[in-house]
C-alpha cells in the first residue's frame, strides 16, 4: 500500500473513531447501549457488525446495490463505487455488504480495474447484493475495535 493511501486510510479511521466515540455516550436518562456489536465469523478472523440506529446515522452509513457492469466494457462483471473498496494492509480488497438492516459484513473482492468513481469487481457481491459506499472506513475501524 502506497504511503498516501496508508496516510489516507488512517485519516478515515480517526474519523470513525471520533464517529463512533460519540454514540457511546449515555442517554439522557442514564441509559447505555454500546453503539455496535461484533459477532465472530466461524473460520476467519472477521466480524458480523450490528450498529445501533443512532450510530448508523452518526456514521452516516449508506449502502447501495452492486450492478451489472457494462457489457461493453466488462462482461459479467459487478460494479460497486470506488468508495466500498477498501484494502487490507496486505493488499487485499474487500467490502462490506449489508445483507440484512443495521448489520454488515466483510466480502472479499477481485477489481479488475477502476474507472472515475465506480470499481469493476471481477469476483465480489452478486449484482442486488448491497453495499456500503458510505461509511465503509467506519465499519473496518469498528470491526478492527480500533479506540477500544
């Protein structure tokens, strides 16, 4: 990994933190419920992410769904924003699918190529699998328990 985009993703990571640091604030009534909860995933060391509501809109999560690419271009490939993609210190690319309200879980991905905002994934989520495009860096420093 290049040492801007090193650079880059830890800048996102301290801004998760900060994110995320003010959902785990008590309530007005002295209530407190952890803003997310990491559930291990059987044979891998990643995680199944529940967020809280509040969280989820303090991160201002967003998630859309993965696409047929263009025939054209690239037949039988998926195409999801540049911004879902994220890289693992090692190089591998990965992003956080969103199968069911409020939870999100790690998805390895092949690109095959980038274009302007939009990522070509020659293996990945199938086209109508959601995806987070916004909020992703936040997801991997909760996942990573980075500030705890």
């Amino acid at each position: 990994m290049s040492r801007s985009r090193r650079g880059l993703v830890l800048a996102i990571v301290a801004v998760a933190l900060a994110a995320l640091s003010g959902c785990s604030q008590p309530s007005a009534v002295g209530l407190h419920e952890a803003p997310a909860s990491l559930e291990p995933i059987a044979g891998s060391d990643h995680h199944r992410i529940a967020l809280t509501e509040r969280a989820a809109e303090r991160i201002g999560v967003e998630a859309v769904a993965a696409e047929a690419a263009d025939p054209a271009i690239a037949a039988g490939m998926t195409s999801v924003p540049y911004s879902a993609v994220l890289y693992d210190p090692d190089g591998t690319t990965f992003v956080y699918v969103n199968p069911e309200p409020l939870v999100f879980v790690r998805e390895d991905v092949q690109v095959d190529r980038i274009g302007g905002e939009v990522a070509i994934l020659s293996a990945g989520p199938e086209v109508g699998t959601m995806v987070v495009a916004v909020g992703a860096a936040e997801l991997l420093g909760t996942e990573s328990e980075i500030g705890h």
